[in-house]
C-alpha cells in the first residue's frame, strides 16, 4: 500500500498572557513587555528556532492559500487560520521545541513534535479558537480538543512537555 | 513520516496505491501518472502494509479501512475518517504515518 507525498513547569523566559488590563499603565506595560519578547526574538541564537518556524508557517500557508492545493480537494489555510498559528508559536514557551510546520487538507496548520514513532504530538489549528491535538507516549494515546483563545491550552503544553 | 500525509480528503478518503507485487519503477511511474494529473509534483511516497489499517482500526476504536476505488488500476481509498473529530482523524493519522517508510524520488 502506498500513498504520494507530495518538563518543566516553567513557561520560559518572556511568556505573555493576554492582558486584561484596561488602564494606561496596564497598556504601557504590555506594550513594553511585547516589545522585550520581539527583540527577544531578533537574538540570533535564542530567538533563532522561532523565526525559523515562524517562517516556514508562513511558507506553508502561501503554499496552501488556494483550493485544491494538494490536488485532492484539499480546503485553503485561510488568512485567520495562519495568524492563529502565528499566535500560538508566540505564545509557544521558549523553553520548549518548535514543532514541525504542515497544511491539512481541511484548511488547517498542523504543528507537529516528533522525538520517535511511539513518541510524537500533533495538533490542527483553524481560525475557530479550537485546538485539535493527539499525543502518542508510549504505550499511551491521547487526543482532545481544547479551546484556545490567548494561551496555549494546559492539556496541549502537557503534551509537549511530555515528549522531553 | 509526517501524520498529515494521511490525513484525508474533505471528502473522507484518503487514496492509496495497492502495491503487491507492482516493480518499483512501474509503482514510482503510476504516481507520476497520479502527480502530473493533479498539477501536483511528485517528491516522495509513503509505503505501508495493508494491515496497518486493521491494526490502527483496533488500536484507535475508529473502523477505517480500504476500498477498491478503481480505475485507475490497484487505486483504493482508506474510508471511515470520523470527519466530525478532527483530534481522532490525527490519531489516525499518527498510526498509519508510524508504520510507513519513506521512499524518495531519485
């Protein structure tokens, strides 16, 4: 048969979280903290891996922004859905592995973790603030999914994590 | 093996070649054939035994399995995505990926 192709419980240095703050000092500092987290980015070897992923993101969704662009009837990656998945690599702790960048044939970017066949995370992201995620640990499975807004779900960092 | 190379079409199949017996060289000229069809180019295929998709059937708990979908000729589909959970579709996926090689174009 044959088909073509064509932890720790640290969130890393710089995670953000949404901010519900809604006064001047409250935007100020989240305006600086965004600042400090995108010349975080710019430093060649910490910030290297994420701009890395980050443009291959942006690869994928160029190559997949049109129907049918695997030739199957595949669905586009639409603008929402790539920067929903430019959101959640920002949000992606930085002491944690950049996943691996795909398009899925129902429009949607799927980042993947792969260490071994019996160790690997994937997840599918749409421009619904729903996360679809499945997880191989062993002799153990998971599969969920997860609503993701600003923060990376629990369940999805767990799994990550739980690869390392 | 990335899993999103299983993952199916919207319309819930994902096609595959069935390659017993088949010469490589005719196996990497039929999907050619398939590639240029689609305006697709052709990099890489995905080999796995057949009974992956029973064994991943009964390890997931969801009944996918293959259907002869010719012509053209030794065409089939893997059917029985549950197209309403994307997160057992991955699943799926994972399994079939982990039991495929690699093979790639020259």
């Amino acid at each position: 048969m044959s088909t073509i192709v064509l932890s720790r419980p640290s969130r890393g240095v710089f995670h953000t979280q949404a901010s519900n703050g809604i006064s001047d000092e409250a935007k100020t500092l989240w305006q600086s903290m965004a600042e400090l987290q995108n010349s975080f980015l710019t430093s060649f070897s910490i910030g290297k891996p994420k701009r890395d992923v980050l443009e291959s993101t942006t690869e994928v969704f160029e190559e997949s922004c049109h129907p049918d662009w695997d030739g199957y009837s595949a669905a586009p990656v639409s603008f929402e859905t790539y920067l929903k998945a430019k959101k959640f690599l920002s949000a992606l702790p930085t002491n944690l592995p950049t996943p691996e960048v795909s398009a899925h044939p129902d429009g949607q970017i799927g980042f993947e973790w792969f260490v071994a066949p019996n160790r690997q995370f994937v997840m599918g992201i749409s421009s619904e603030d729903e996360l679809a995620y499945a997880g191989i640990f062993g002799i153990n499975k998971t599969s969920g999914v997860e609503l993701f807004i600003d923060e990376i779900p629990k369940a999805v960092l767990e799994g990550i994590r739980r690869l390392f | 093996m990335k899993p999103a190379v299983f993952l199916p079409a919207p319309n819930g199949e994902t096609s595959v070649l069935r390659i017993d017996g088949v010469p490589d060289n005719l196996i990497w000229q039929t999907a050619e054939t398939m590639a240029n069809e689609r305006n697709q180019t052709l990099y890489a295929r995905a080999d796995f035994p057949a009974e992956t998709v029973n064994a991943t059937a009964e390890a997931t708990k969801v009944k996918v399995s293959v259907v002869i979908a010719e012509p053209p000729p030794r065409h089939a589909n893997i059917i029985g995505w549950p197209m309403d959970d994307k997160d057992k579709r991955l699943l799926v996926a994972m399994q079939l990926a982990n039991a495929a090689s690699l093979a790639l174009k020259e």
